[in-house]
DNA sequence: GAAAGTCGGACGTAGGACGTCCTATGCTGT
DNA sequence: ACAGCATAGGACGTCCTACGTCCGACTTTC
C-alpha cells in the first residue's frame, strides 16, 4: 500500500500527516499496546517516505507516547501514559515562572477543581484497603516531618491513592502529571518547605483530610482539600512577591 | 558553551536531554514566545550533535508545542497550546474505542468533574456580556436544531464562554481538548445525533442551562451540566453495546 | 518611488555509511 | 542434558553530503 502524499502541502501539515498515517496503520492493523510495529525499512517502503523524513515521525509519536523504541530491538506500540502533556506542561510552567507564575496557579486551580470536587466519588467507591494504604501513608509522613525530613512521594501516593477508588486511568495520569510538573515548578523557585515547622503542617493537613474520609464525611473532606490548595497558592503568591 | 554530554546513555535518555537543552537554552535567554531562536546551524554546534540527531529532537519540540517552525524563515518560540495533549489523548481515545471504548467514559467523567465542579465558581465571575453571548448561542441552536442542522460549533463556543469568566488558561485548553477529542471519538463511531428529536433535545437542555447560569442557581447549573454527560455517556453505551 | 526579479539563508528530504545495542542461535564445558 | 558464553544478524542511533523548497530582503528597472 504506497500512499501518495499530495505533492503540495505546508512543511509542517506534511509531517503530521505522517505521522497520522503511522497511527492510522496501528489501527487499521488492530496493533495493540505491546505488539512490534514494522521496522524503519518497512516503513519508508510502506510509507513513501525517506529515512530522515519517518524518523522525525516516529520520534514524535515516541514524545506523545504513541510507540515505544527499543534501540537494537524494534518499535513497539506503546502502553498509556501522559508523557507528552507533563514534559508540554512542565515547559510551559517553567517559561511562565520567568516572569509571573500565571500558569502555577491555573495549574493548582485545576487541580483543586478535580480533587475537591471528585474526592466526593471516590469516598463512595473507597475500600478498607486503600483506608489502611492512606493511613500507613500518613503515619509515615508524621515520622519523617518529625524527624525533619522531607515526604514527597509520601504526598504523591496519598494523592494517588485517594483517588483509585474511581478508577479512571485518564484521571489517575492527569492528577499525575499535574503534581509532578507542579513538584518541578516548586523546586525551581527553591522553596523552603523543608522547615520542620512546615512539614508538621502539611502532616497534620494529611492527617485531618484522612480522618474525615474514613468518617466518610464528604463536604469536609472537600473543604479540607480546598483548604490544602489554598495554602499551596500562598507559598506561590509568596514567591512571585518575596519583598510583599 | 559546547556541552560534553556524558558518553554512554540510553538512546531515550539522549533524545530527552537533548530537548531539555533546548528548552533549557530558551528559557536561560528569556526568549519569549514569538522569539526568533538559533538556526540548526547555530544549535548544532552549541548542541555538539549532528543535524538528524538535533532536528529530531526539535521536531519533537514542536510536536509539544515548544516551538514553531517556519520553511525557510527560521524557528521561533511557540505560542502556548496544548497540540500535544490533544494528538495524545486523539490517538488514545481511537486506539480504545476498538475494543472498549473505555477510554472515552473515562474523559466524559473528567470533562463533567471539571465542568460541574466549576461552573458555580465560574458563575460568580461571570458579566453581563457573557450572559449576552450565550443566550445568543443558545437561540443560534434552537434555530438550527429546528431546521434540523447540527450546531457543533456552537456547542464547543457554549462550552468555551461558561468558563471564560475563570480566565484560565489552562482550564480553557483543557476542556477545549477534551471537547475535540471527544467530538473526533464521537465521529468515529457515526453517531446518530443528527436526528431532529435528538438535535432539539440538546439544543433545549443548552437553554435550561442557560436559564439556570443567569438565575444564578449554582447547584441547579451543576446538576445540570451533570445531567448532560450523563446523556452523553448514554449514547457512548448505546454504541458499546447496540444489541443490548 | 514602486514593482518585479534575483540572491542568499534556512528549513525539508533523501540516501549512504558506520556505530551501538539487543536478541537469538549455536557452541562449549561441566 | 543443561547452563553459560561467544558469535552472528537484525534494527535502531548518529553523522555526513547533497539537493530541493520556501521565504525575506536586496537590487534592479521602469
């Protein structure tokens, strides 16, 4: 099958055509997450194209998570993930941070949105199991804010954790990416969350945000939330305005 | 300031420092979007890669929306845009719709979390122009649905105008994405909702919620919008399983 | 002074050559 | 017979050269 391309097209509407046409390949084939696509000869062969031209194509279905390359091996079809959005959204922030800051507080607004207004749903679908993950995650994060150490990770699993119950991967990946471009915005404006005093607050928000979920107390656990963003914005608010 | 990049590393790992570079060089320069930046001549030799090696990692750049390339003119710093989440989340959503479908109730949840959650915020920002203009769009489909056209322009600029009172961005990009990935999945599985019955059902459901935003009933708004994915997610059920 | 033609720079595409890496195959030693 | 290693082959990674295409700016001409 030797596609022949429009001879005329802007430079950039080319390429995505390409790479369409090696999406479309993977679903017209039924290829799914895991199988082999063909090889760079296959392809040029299949696709018209020359070698440069179908790398430059694959390389971007590599950033947008489309294929996986496995040098030495083959291409693959790969498994889902946001890669592309976090790396697009951790530029985007970093670039911002240089003069305002605008996007890190969409960025938290956004986040706030999703948390406080889905932990509501996840409290119904909870189970005792992801009660005791949280709980074991909290007591964790008050031994290390007590010892003086920082708990990042601890943060992200008690998002994470939070909101499996709904199950929703496209949720799950979204929260992720979000904390994560956050977590590398955060420590580009160095910021001095690692006093003791700060630690045990963040603990201590954790802890009460954990007790009104297992009460199964939604509007609180809501507020709470709301509450823990709001204090995200004024560390924020404090850097883009340190004199203040 | 040639950069030795440390000899042996995955391919992956290669391709994502040498982007990184990039947008390190951009943003250590403070160009801004619309900026010119350096030619591949230019990155090349401050790169100290060769030119397959540093236009892949470019395009891989501009796929992320990080910059823009103009044939012949140069390569600039891109307007900010979410191209890359889109293209993602469109190939993901196809990719899905073969077998489950799930994927797309996954992004019909989110887009109602995001929606439902903010609309009463969104509400209490919004003007007297804004009203102005949705009740135009809401009149616009009614007169449409009756003459039996579709409205889904329409339908994407309601949408857009509810939470432009927010005046964020990245809320507005996102629930843009999902908007036209959603509208693309939808196409693909040849909806019937070119019916006049189901035409004058959204168009009417658009004008109760319009009603609901200009009375200022924040609960009555959400449930609303509520309402809607939840048809929504009924017709992507009637697809799944047609036989039922 | 304005319009048309020309020139140079910069990106786009192609193909070849060689390096690097991974897997699989087959051999060897126990 | 099995485990471990050595080797061969395939596939991706990087670089180079060459030429095509496009755009903006300069020059020429009327």
């Amino acid at each position: 099958m030797i596609v022949s391309r429009p001879p005329r097209l802007d430079a950039h509407a080319r390429l995505r055509a390409l790479t369409s046409d090696i999406t479309d390949l993977i679903l017209d084939r039924g290829l799914l997450p895991g199988d082999a696509m063909p090889t760079e000869q296959e392809l040029m062969a299949e696709l018209g194209v020359g070698r440069n031209t179908l790398r430059e194509a694959i390389k971007v279905l590599q950033a947008l998570g489309v294929v996986e390359i496995r040098h030495g091996f083959g291409m693959f079809v790969a498994e889902e993930n946001l890669v592309a959005l976090s790396d697009s959204l951790t530029f985007r922030g970093q670039m911002s941070l240089r003069h305002k800051g605008h996007e890190a507080n969409e960025l938290v607004d956004v986040r706030q949105a999703l948390e406080a207004g889905l932990v509501g749903t996840a409290m119904s679908a909870i189970t005792e199991q992801h009660l005791a993950e949280l709980e074991a995650i909290v007591v964790d994060m008050e031994r290390l804010a007590a010892d003086g150490h920082s708990f990042i990770d601890a943060d992200r699993n008690f998002h994470r954790i939070l909101f499996e119950p709904l199950n929703n991967q496209l949720l799950s990946n979204l929260l992720g990416v979000f904390w994560d471009v956050y977590r590398t915005i955060h420590q580009s404006i160095d910021a001095k969350d690692s006093t003791r005093a700060h630690l045990a607050e963040t603990a201590h928000s954790h802890r009460e945000l954990f007790e009104a979920v297992k009460s199964g107390d939604k509007p609180l656990a809501s507020s709470l939330l709301a509450c823990h963003f709001d204090g995200i914005r004024g560390q924020l608010a404090e850097f883009n305005a340190p004199a203040g």
